[in-house]
C-alpha cells in the first residue's frame, strides 16, 4: 500500500506496520484485525500518557486525515480501538478522540464512513460514559446531522448511539441543561426535516423525565419551536409534538406555584391566531391550564390573554370555539374570585375592540366582561364609562336579538343611579333619533325589554321627561307613537295599564298627566291614553280639535290603527263601557267623533258596526252638545276633577302648533332649496 510506505520511522516504531497495514487494508476483517491488536497495545501502554498520546496523533496524522478512504475507516477504527483500550482512563485523552470525527466525518459524502464516525463515536462514549459530557453538544449536533441520514447503516447505527448517550445523560447527575438549550432551541426552530424533528421530540421527552433536570424553567427558549411542529406536514409528527406538549403542560401544572409564566404566555398567544386548528387549539388549552394554575399570578395578563381568546370564540371550528369558551370562562371566575387588584383599564380596553367583531358569541361574552367588571369594581369602572358608553349603544343595532338584550341587561346594570339612569334614556332617545330605522325595527323589542329591567314607570317617566321638549317634532311624534302601541298592547307594560285605567290616586293622575304632555306630539297616541284613562270627556274635546289638524295620510293611517286597537282586548272595559251611556256619556261622542273623521274604509265599517251593535234607544240624548271646548259647568261635573281638563286641552293646542310650525319650516326650506336648484340650472 503505497500510503502505508509513507509512513514516518516514529510512526513505525509507535504502531508496528502490521498493525498500520492491517488498518489501511480495503478489507473491513484486517481493519478489524489490525483495530484489535492496537486495542492490545494500547492496554499494555495505557499507563504511558505520552506514549498513548502520540498514538492517537499518529493515526490522526496517517490514517484520520488521509485521503485514502481505506485508512480513513481504519483511523475511525483505529481511535474506537484506542478508546477500549484505556478504558476509564480514555477521558484524559477525550479531546484527542472526539475532536477529529466532529469535524469532518460525520458529513463524509461516503456513507461507510459516516457509519463508521458512528460507531467510533459509539465505542468511545460508551469507554468514557458520564466523561463524556463536556461534549455532549457536538455529540447532540452529530447525531441531529445522522438521524436523516439516507443510508439505513447510518440510521441503525445512529439509533444505537442514540440509546446510549439518552442512557448516559439519564444515570449522572452532572447533565449541563443550561449550556445545552440553545442548541436544542437553534435545532428546533431551524430544523425542517421530520426524523430530526422526531429525534429532537424524543430528547425533549428524555429530559423531561429525567427528575434533577428542570426543562419547565428553560422551556420559553424552545416552546415556540414545539408549537410550529404542530403544523407539521407529517401526521406522525404533529401526533408526537402534540404527546409531548401535553407531557410539558403536565409538568407545568404540577411546579405551578415556582413557574413563571409571563414568557411563555406571550409565546402562546402568538399561536392563538394560528391558521392551523392543531396548534390553535394546543395553544387556547395551555393558556387555560396556565389560568387555572398561576390563579392571581394571571392578574397582570389577563388583558393579553383576552386579546388571544376571545377572537377565538367566533371561530368555525367547534372544538376550537369550546376550549375558548372555557379558557374565557375560566378568567372570569378568576376575576370574580379575586381580591386582588387587577388592570381594569387595559381589560376594558382589550373588551372593547371585540365591539368591532359581529360574531353572536364574541360580542356576548364581551358584554358579559363589561358587565362582570362592573359588578366587581363598579366605582373603577365608571372612570371608563364614558369611552364604553358608545360602543354599548351602537350594539343596540346588531342584528342578533341575543346580543341586544344582552347588552340592555349591561346598559341596565351600569345605570345603577340617577344621573346614569338619565344618561341612558337620553343616549336612547338619541339614538333612535339618529338611526329611524332602528326605532322602527328594534324600538318595540329595546323600549319592552328595558321594562322587565327598569320599573317600567320609572322608564316612561324620564322617556315623557324628555320628549317633552324635543324640538325635532316630527321625530318626537314617531317616538311617543312607538312607546304608546308598546304601552297599549305589551304584556310587559301591564301594571302601567292598570294604574292608569283608574285615575283616583294622586300617583296614577301624576303619571298620567307627566305622559300625556309629552303625548301631545302624536294626536292618535294622545286619544288612545285618554281612552285608557276613562278621560272621555277630555277625547270628545280633543276629536274637534283633530279636525283642525292638518289630515295627511300618516295620521289617517294612525287613526286606522287606533280603531284595531279599540277593538283588541286591551279596550275590553271600554266596549262594556257603551253600555251604560248615561254614565259614560262622553264616550260616544268621542267615539262617533272618530268615526266621522275616517274616510270610508275598513276601519270606518268595523267602528260603525261597533257603535251600531249597541241600541240607540236612549243613547243620543245622554250624548252632550258641546263642541270645541269644555265649560266650567262640565269641568265640575266630571268625575275626575282634580284633572284640568281645560289645561291639558290647551297643552295639545300648543304642543300640534309647534308641529305646525315645524312643518312649514321644512316645506319652506325645502322650496327655498329647489329654487336654488332651478336657477342654477338656468346658468
């Protein structure tokens, strides 16, 4: 062999040729042969340091560093066989053995010689065991590059080694985590390939049941790089990333008390967006774990965590959307637990962007936050309520009804006191004022829900209160018409009725005369309270002063409904009330005062027949002469005196003249517009 001639007289006279030739042999059985015999020469000399050292440089020298590839497998032999040869005393030479395979070898393009760093590699360790150590790094490195190796030599012989630094790293007590994990944290963020991602989750669950070794403390430095293996292509791989998670958020559980938690929740929220359900899902459960577990140690998180869980909740996967809902439930008995102080602003804060989400669920449990934090904390909370308010009140015109009375439960619960309570009905008012088609559509269903929230007269007071004075007449007429059908025909509003029906006590003639001014803006819902108040006498003189208004088809149509509604169940004991005329005389005058304000429609053929189906016998001479006005005598004789009837009557005249005037104005201003418009189109 023409290297092995080329061999120094020193390295002669420290390896015999034989053993040189038998280990530059292309046949493995002489590699083999010659690697023995240097293992017996090696033991006979192992107590000669030097000596033993100028071996190993020798078949570093001749053989490791050679281009031949024949005695570079019977180097990698060569330094196995040595390795054995010492024994235990092989660590003080370690440097020497392990050096020259980390660098160059284990990425040879040729696979024996791959295999064989290998198994050098293996005989070496298992010599020094625990010595070792202070190289298990390029170790580690090594068997990464291997685990994907093409060749299946390499692979099985990658496998054994494996085995035996994981049973090294297990049996000592001398590990050095610190200096290994930002290794294992490169290896897991940068590695793509799926063997080397199973070869660095095995390591991963190796360590973590090693008992003197804390992975939880050092876990933020490579929980990212686990979650991204969750998106993994290869089913086996996110099947065993995500085994391995749930084994590390075990083991967080259970040091819950010593954990800190603050890294690796920021680490996970960035995954609660994921576009994957696998990790989604492993991240909204984890973070659920952590609430459960670090209880107040969450206080100063929770306005991340809600950024990261409740967008969740709207989300189409079913699994994804329930582990949501728990881990946002689980911050809410957090939160009612506590006695802590906790970051109100930046929750309501977090809340509040969630307004700007449709999704039925997302927005309900953003209103059950508001409503919670209220309850808790309500004096911290009002300091916020003047940003909240209007996102509680534009969710008023979400189309789902369950995040509406949802949200009136909320607009309720915070309007705990007067001023507030007056805050709400104006911000209603204005509301509805702003947005026609939300009075119209979702008036009823807002305005009947309040009252089963709100004493109902305590609600139509401050509505009344307000709409008293409203300038937009024309608005403030559609109102007080929506707010007299709720309070004609809802169930809700049934107490109300009663107490106006019978105007005996003070408190029911305050209520009536407190609604009835603001009434005046609708002259059919003006009619229908005085009807339900028996205030016959004060209708028969309101229908003359009907005929003076303005008769357009709104109001024709209006009159059309009040007749439905005189003859609904609400107006029962008015019917029998056309029984006794000589008691309620001014009921038909009222009555057939309507009648000969319809035009002849359906509603004029359903009063007439009504009045018809009682006998006239009798009944035109009870009915009084007056017309437009009421006279003293009159307002004597009436069986509710402490009404001013004669005022109330003025009221009407005075509130339908500002609607007169309102009218004239637009149509006025209207024209003004339309003449301008004319003219410039002359030019």
């Amino acid at each position: 062999d023409t290297s092995s001639t080329r061999m120094s007289e020193q390295s002669q006279q420290l390896i015999s040729p034989a053993i040189c030739r038998n280990l530059g042999d292309k046949l493995y059985e002489k590699r083999k042969i010659g690697a023995l015999e240097l293992e017996k020469l090696v033991r006979e000399v192992h107590q000669d340091a030097d000596r033993v050292d100028s071996i190993i440089k020798t078949v570093i020298t001749n053989f490791i560093q050679s281009s031949n590839q024949n005695m570079k497998k019977g180097g990698l032999i060569a330094l196995a066989a040595i390795s054995i040869g010492l024994g235990q005393e092989s660590h003080k030479f370690m440097n020497l053995l392990l050096m020259p395979i980390f660098k160059k070898y284990l990425e040879d393009h040729d696979s024996r010689i791959r295999y064989y760093s290998c198994e050098a590699l293996y005989n070496i360790s298992k010599a020094g065991r625990n010595k070792i150590l202070p190289y298990f790094n390029e170790i580690f490195d090594g068997l990464c590059k291997l685990s994907a190796d093409p060749d299946l030599h390499v692979k099985n012989g990658t496998q054994l080694l494996d085995r035996l630094i994981k049973d090294i790293v297990t049996e000592t007590d001398k590990f050095a985590i610190e200096k290994f994990i930002p290794v294992l944290k490169e290896k897991i963020e940068k590695e793509q390939d799926p063997f080397v991602r199973q070869f660095l989750l095995g390591w991963i669950n190796v360590l973590e049941s090693v008992p003197d070794i804390d992975l939880v403390e050092h876990m933020p430095r490579f929980l990212s790089g686990l979650f991204s293996m969750l998106s993994d292509k290869r089913k086996d791989i996110r099947r065993e990333a995500e085994n391995t998670m749930a084994e590390l958020l075990r083991e967080i559980i259970k040091a819950a008390p010593a954990v800190e938690f603050g890294a690796m929740i920021k680490i996970t929220l960035q995954f609660c967006s994921n576009v994957d359900v696998l990790p989604r899902a492993t991240a909204l459960t984890w973070l659920n774990e952590f609430i459960i577990s670090g209880k107040e140690e969450m206080l100063p998180y929770i306005s991340d965590l809600l950024g990261g869980i409740l967008p969740s909740i709207s989300h189409e996967n079913i699994h994804i959307h329930q582990l949501s809902l728990k881990a946002n439930e689980s911050l809410l008995e957090l939160i009612d637990a506590t006695k802590v102080e906790f970051p109100i602003g930046k929750i309501l804060n977090t809340v509040s962007e969630q307004f700007l989400n449709n999704n039925v669920p997302v927005r309900t449990a953003a209103l059950k936050w508001i409503h919670v934090l209220h309850s808790k904390s309500p004096e911290q909370f009002d300091s916020y309520l003047e940003n909240m308010y209007p996102s509680l009140l534009m969710t008023l015109s979400h189309n789902a009804d369950e995040v509406v009375l949802f949200d009136l439960e909320v607009l309720a619960n915070i309007s705990s006191n007067e001023i507030l309570f007056q805050k709400l009905i104006s911000s209603l008012i204005n509301l509805f004022k702003s947005d026609r088609l939300l009075l119209e559509t979702r008036g009823s269903l807002i305005i009947r829900h309040l009252s089963i929230l709100i004493n109902s007269e305590k609600l139509y007071r401050a509505f009344a209160l307000i709409l008293e004075d409203e300038k937009d007449t024309e608005f403030a007429s559609l109102m007080i018409y929506t707010l007299n059908i709720i309070l004609m025909t809802s169930i809700e509003y049934y107490d109300l009725r009663m107490s106006l029906k019978t105007l005996e006590s003070g408190q029911s003639r305050d209520l009536f005369l407190a609604l009835y001014r603001s009434w005046c803006h609708n002259p059919a819902a003006t009619f229908s309270l005085c009807l339900l108040s028996q205030a016959y006498q004060l209708n028969s003189a309101l229908i003359f002063k009907f005929a003076e208004l303005e008769l357009s088809v709104n109001f024709l149509i209006e009159l059309d409904k009040l007749v439905q509604l005189i003859e609904s169940p609400i107006f029962t004991s008015l019917r029998l009330h056309l029984l006794e005329p000589e008691k309620y005389p001014y009921l038909f005058k009222c009555l057939y005062g309507l009648l000969m304000l319809l035009p002849q429609s359906q509603a004029f053929e359903t009063l007439k027949t009504r009045l018809n189906s009682v006998s006239t016998i009798g009944v035109l001479h009870f009915i009084p002469r007056t017309r437009r006005t009421l006279v003293k005598e009159e307002v004597e004789a009436s069986p509710r005196p402490k009404i001013q009837f004669e005022e109330l009557l003025n009221q009407f005249e005075c509130v339908q003249k500002k609607h007169a005037d309102y009218r004239l104005k637009n149509a006025t201003n209207g024209l003004l517009c339309k003449e301008t418009i004319n003219s410039s189109a002359v030019f």
